[in-house]
C-alpha cells in the first residue's frame, strides 16, 4: 500500500513539475554567467594575471549597466582588448572553467556535447593565427522596447578552447 502510494506521488510529482519550473530554468543550456568563479553581473570591474596559468582575467561593466563582459584568454587581445603592463593586473590564481564544466583546454567537440551547436561558427586570424570562433547569442525582448541580449564566445585553436567571454547587453537598438 505504501509504495503504491509513494509511486503516486512520484508521478504526480513529476507531472506538476515542469509547470514550476523557475524563469532561468526556461533559458538555453549554453546560457551561464559564471567564469573563473566570477559572475558576470555581479562581479566588480577588475583586470586580473595568473601567473601558474598565464592567463588573464578581465571584468568590465558599462556605467549604466548596460554592458557588462567577463572574459579569460591568454591573451587580451583575444578579444580584442589592450594588453596593458603587467603591474596593471591584480595577481591572483582563478580555475579556467566555467558554472556548466566547460573549461579551456577542452575540445570544440567536447563544446557541443555539453552546449549544442552555436548560434554561428566563424574561422578568423586573430593575433595573427586562425582561429575557430564558435558564437552563442540568447534574445530577450521585454515590453516597452528593452532588449536583452546574452552572448558566450569560445575561441579555439587545433579544436582546443583556448579563450572564453561571456557579455550581456541591454538597451534599445
């Protein structure tokens, strides 16, 4: 009698649900806000180096919110920032990994089992090297005309990632 009971509600459980289910549960599975345990929308604006990994870590806000970047490569320029002194970035050690396990040195294929396939692919020279850009954006249209817009950018080289930057928009454009 108990376990007949206990199947029922189990189903009914798992009936309910998804009816439940939070707003960021409704998001794409590539959506994710954490890097190198940073958040994207939280996080202070700061420019770090690790010296065990050589790796940057960069964090800007735009003064209105509206723009808002998290990124990690080897390189700033990467991603199309300046590579300032050394001295200009906090020392610090961070992981290369982001909130949904994609960390760099993983493989583009690795990419697409855990986040699908990208929104768009692109083969670019970057620092003087070709360069696999796989591009995921997420569209957020409210009322009033705002727009919300979530992009996640993973460069590669030789099928490794090698760079990774989350951005978050919004406005009206």
């Amino acid at each position: 009698m108990r376990l007949r009971r206990a199947k029922l509600l189990l189903l009914a459980g798992a009936l309910v649900a998804p009816f439940l289910a939070s707003a960021s549960a409704m998001l794409p599975r590539y959506v994710d806000t954490k890097l190198a345990d940073s958040y994207l929308l939280r996080s202070p604006y700061f420019k770090a180096y690790d010296s065990r990994t050589g790796y940057y870590l960069w964090v800007e806000h735009e003064f209105d919110g509206a723009s808002n970047t998290i990124f990690i490569a080897p390189d700033p320029g990467l991603f199309h920032r300046p590579k300032y002194q050394r001295e200009d970035y906090r020392r610090m050690s961070f992981p290369l990994v982001t909130g949904r396990g994609i960390r760099v040195g993983d493989s583009v294929k690795r990419l697409y089992r855990a986040l699908g396939r990208p929104s768009t692919t692109q083969h670019l020279k970057i620092l003087g090297e070709k360069r696999r850009v796989d591009i995921y954006k997420h569209y957020n249209n409210k009322s009033g005309g705002q727009r919300r817009e979530y992009e996640a950018v993973y460069v590669s080289r030789k099928g490794r990632i090698q760079g990774i930057r989350f951005s978050y928009y919004r406005g009206t454009w």
